[in-house]
C-alpha cells in the first residue's frame, strides 16, 4: 500500500494583518500594566524601570552578559548559587544590542523582553487560530497576557523569549515545517531548562508521523487533535477531523508541491528537524559538565546549589500542607490546592477537546516540571506562564461571549492583573 499523495495548503495572504487584533489587544494590556506599575512605583519612591531590568534573574542575565560565565554567590548555609545555572540565549542577545546600539546590557534585556512578547503574543494566536480559529486566537493571546504574573512578560526575564520560541516551533510543528520547528526548539533549549519540553513535543510528533507514514491509524483516530485544520499526521497539523472515507492527510509541502507523505523530502526534513531539536539544550549542559568537570551530570549539580532539583512534588506538596497549620496562611494553602486543582482540570478539558498531541505533550511537561521542582515556590507561577495551551479551552469559552461582554470581561481582568502585578513587583517580586 503506497501513501496517498498530498499537498500544501496556500499560504494565507495578510497574516500579520489577520493577526493585528490579537498584537493591538495584547499590546493595550500590557501597557495597561506598565502604566500602573509606573504609577505605583512613583507612589512608593520607586523606579518602575528598575524593577523590570534589575532585579533577581534580570541581574545574573546582565552579568553573564558583561563578564561571562564563571560568577558564584556562596551562602552562610553553604549552597552555591553559580551562573552557569542560566541558558545563554538572552545574555547572547543582551550582549549583541550593547555591542551594535547604544543600549546598556539591562535595556537589552528590556528591550528583548518586550519584542519576544509581541512574539510570543504572534505565535500563541498562530497557534489557537490553526486549531480553533481567529476568534479563539484573539482571546487566547489576551488570556495570556491578563495571567496575573503577566507583567514578567515586561521584565528582561527568559519568560517571553522562551514563549516565543516554543510557540512558534509548536506552530511550525503543526503545520509541518520540521527543519524550522526543530531549529526553534534548539533555540528554546538554549533559553531555559524546560526546552526540552519544546524538544518532547517535537520528538513526539515526529515519532507519530512517522508511524503513520507507515501504517494509516484506524478511522477512530483520525480526528485527534481537535476540530479546524488538516488532520494530517505526516505533516502533523493535527487538526481537522477527516471527512467520511477520506484517508488523505494532507501534508504542508514546500513550494506547493505535491508530495506524498512518505516521501523522502518529508522523510529527511523530518529527521533533520527532529535531530536539531535537542542540540540546543544538549549542547549548553555538556558544556557545563565539562567546564564543572563533573561530566553530563555537572548542570544537575548546578541546579542543587540553587536547591532545584525533581522530586515529583514532595516539597512543594509539604510546603502547601504547611500552610493548613495556621488560620492566616491556611487561606494561601486553600489557594495553592484551587490552582493545582484548575490545571489539572484545563489540562483534561484539553485532552478530552482533542487538542493537537505536540500541545498536550509540550504543556504536560512544561506543568510537571514546574509543580514538581524543588525550586522556590513563589516562582512556580512564572514558571507555568509558557504553558499557554492549558489557556485554549478557556479561549473557546471566551471567544463564544458576544463582543461586548467577552471585552468587559477581558477589561476587568486586565485591570485586576494590572494592580496585583504593580503590587507583586514592588514587594518580593518574582525570584
């Protein structure tokens, strides 16, 4: 049995344009929140723009990218905090704007900060509108950016760079461009340790379409994946449910050509995407294990002086238990258990919407490691922010609201996160 033969879809004229709401509500939203960050900071004799570019992790990526790696902080207790804790991709791109601008390492970071949001915003609405339409776009992209830590998309952070990175690999994932998906994936693993989840979704669709490329799936499941765009596993668009006795998948192929979805161009650009899919991550921890001299675990090493680490969740797990010893904290523990409780349920509405499995993969792992490091807990929900397609089901819900009410809805919101992330910025802020 030979593969039916498939072709591209044409590309969509005005994409930048088709996209315009999403990046104009996106951009209100978030100087909505500069705005009161601002506002809030002046109150307090504070600099706003300080606290965006210099403070915590903002202040490592600035170091790193002046002096290079090799900086430790040693504790009374005797931990180690080192930089090579910190993916080089950020310092890279602060330390080239200082080199071809004007600009200070710290306003690098800011201003990295702010294009790679717009693009995170670009690529989350790429995304939701493959699968569910501009509708469901728009609002998933305004989802995003109302999360109540939304103002770490500001920050000279790795949030927004890493979000923009994944998100588009996830898109290019979908729509079968394998050598761009995995490229944007080794840019991801060079941004954060979670790239690999990046690197697992592109590794499990690239296993899927290849199983397929092989042997068709059984008609049930043909329409996994969810309800809009092409179903096809070859190319792993992943979502347009099959029409009756259509076994086609159809294939994105270069130039509108049309290939089978077998063929050797798909075979070899997927295998190559999949194969640059982890060297970005891969390359950066063997580097570290050499320059520790502990080998490929000398990065694990890294991370225990920082007191991360993967323990499943135990401790994050005793430290909410420890917050029911007391009537005060016991509302923060209460809180704690809700939000655990709310992604576990978005995570299975996904599932049951069907949602593309290279999505399910990337925001299964992108939660699992956040709720079970060992790391500092106040920064678990930063470390969620990336996993934007547990907000797609909340999107659909969203985007079936009339105008009017979905935007009151989106406003209120936004106006809330606006005062709790000028609060939460000039008080502890985010570790």
């Amino acid at each position: 049995m030979t593969d039916l033969e498939t072709c591209a879809l044409p590309s969509r004229p005005g994409v930048l344009r088709r996209a315009a709401p999403a990046l104009l509500g996106y951009a209100a939203v978030r100087a909505l929140g500069l705005v009161v960050l601002a506002l809030w900071s002046e109150a307090r004799g504070k600099s706003a723009y300080t606290l965006l570019t210099a403070r915590w992790d903002a202040l490592w990526y600035t170091r790193i990218a002046e002096l290079g790696y090799g900086h430790e902080v040693r504790l009374p207790n005797g931990d180690v905090h080192s930089s090579l804790a910190f993916f080089p991709l950020l310092p890279w791109l602060e330390r080239l704007l200082a080199a071809v601008s004007p600009l200070s390492y710290a306003d690098g970071g800011f201003v990295v900060a702010v294009l790679a949001s717009l693009a995170a915003a670009w690529g989350i609405f790429a995304v939701a509108d493959h699968v569910y339409g501009p509708r469901a776009g728009v609002c998933a992209v305004l989802l995003w950016a109302v999360l109540p830590v939304g103002v770490v998309q500001s920050m000279a952070y790795s949030e927004s760079l890493f979000t923009a990175l994944a998100a588009w690999s996830l898109y290019a994932v979908l729509t079968g461009r394998w050598v761009t998906a995995g490229v944007l994936a080794s840019l991801a693993g060079l941004t954060r340790p979670v790239g690999m989840a990046v690197v697992a979704a592109v590794w499990v669709a690239g296993i899927t379409s290849l199983a397929h490329s092989r042997h068709r799936f059984p008609a049930g499941l043909r329409s996994f994946g969810g309800s809009r765009g092409s179903a096809a596993v070859g190319g792993v668009r992943f979502g347009e449910r099959a029409a009756p006795h259509e076994d086609a998948r159809r294939v994105p192929a270069p130039e509108g050509a049309h290939v089978p979805s077998g063929a050797p161009g798909v075979r070899v650009r997927r295998a190559l995407g999949m194969f640059l899919a982890p060297l970005g991550a891969a390359g950066y921890v063997l580097w570290v294990g050499r320059r520790t001299g502990k080998g490929p675990f000398g990065y694990l090493d890294v991370q225990a002086g920082w007191r991360n680490g993967f323990d499943g969740g135990y401790a994050f797990a005793r430290f909410t238990l420890e917050k029911f010893t007391s009537f005060p904290s016991a509302l923060a523990g209460l809180g704690l258990v809700l939000g655990v409780g709310l992604l576990v349920w978005l995570y299975v509405i996904c599932v049951r919407q069907r949602q593309p499995l290279p999505l399910l993969v990337y925001a299964g792992v992108v939660t699992v490691l956040a709720l079970c490091a060992s790391s500092y807990f106040g920064s678990k929900p930063r470390l969620l922010m990336p996993a934007f397609p547990l907000l797609l089901p909340l999107a659909q819900g969203l985007a079936r609201l009339r105008t009017p009410r979905s935007a009151l809805v989106v406003a209120s919101v936004a106006a809330a996160s606006a005062v709790y992330g000028a609060f939460w910025l000039n008080g502890s802020g985010p570790p």
